[in-house]
C-alpha cells in the first residue's frame, strides 16, 4: 500500500458537482493498494499516519484529534518506467481494492479518527491548501 500524507488547512472532494467530502485542519491521504495488500496492511498504515507526529508541535493527528479525509488514487502505483504512456498493472483491481480502501478507513475510525472519504472508483475533484507544505510518501507491504 501507498499513501502521500498531506497536512492540510482544508481538503474537500466533488464528484459530478456534489461535496462528497471536507475537513478542516487535518490530513489528506492520498490511498493506493497494489495486489499483495491485506486488511492486516490496512491496518498498520492507518494507525502509522494517525500516530505519524506531522501536525505542529510535532504531534499526530491522534494527539490533535485532527480529521482524515481519504481518497482512493490507484495512479499511485503508475509505472512510468518505460515509455510516455503510465502503466497500471501494479494498481490493484476493484474488487481488491475497494475493501482494502474501506479497511483502511474503518481502522482510522476505529482509532477514534473522524474520517470523511472521496468515492471509490469516482471521478473526483479534489481541492486542499497544504498547510506547511508537509506531505510525506509511505509505503507498507505484508
């Protein structure tokens, strides 16, 4: 699994014109999941990026209580090693995917997070005022 963690002022998403998530001060967690991921992946990530010390003061979103909006971006796994033209075989598929995504956001949940989701598979708009800028890659296997 991929995830850029962005400290955020605001984020919000759209799809097809309608806000489908926002927070306020809190991070954006861009999600991407490849074939191998599992729910114990899942959720190892999530509580890596709620206890991660990114907010001010050097402390976590945890510490803070700071919300988490997650948007599913399997273009995270993009190769683009070859060519012009990105491959996404490294991309989970759908139906794999989608409950890792959904993992991951219950087990931020579980852990007390207030989490607001994008749509899976949506065409979505994201917007955000990255407060720093901090954002920070990471990535976790089984």
């Amino acid at each position: 699994m991929k995830a850029v963690v962005q400290r955020v002022s605001e984020a919000s998403v759209l799809v097809e014109g309608r806000r489908v998530g926002t927070i306020g001060p809190g991070l954006l967690v861009l999600l991407g999941v490849t074939h191998d991921d599992t729910d114990e992946v899942a959720a190892r990530l999530a509580h890596k990026i709620w206890t991660l010390r990114i907010m001010r003061d050097e402390q976590s979103a945890a510490d803070v209580g700071a919300p988490v909006l997650v948007v599913s971006q399997f273009t995270l796994y993009g190769d683009t090693r070859k060519g012009r033209r990105p491959s996404w075989t490294a991309a989970a598929p759908g139906a794999v995917a989608e409950p890792l995504y959904e993992r991951f956001c219950t087990a931020l949940r579980d852990a007390d997070a207030v989490v607001e989701q994008g749509v899976f598979g949506a065409d979505m708009q994201v917007s955000l005022i990255n407060d720093g800028p901090t954002t920070v890659l990471l990535e976790m296997g089984p």
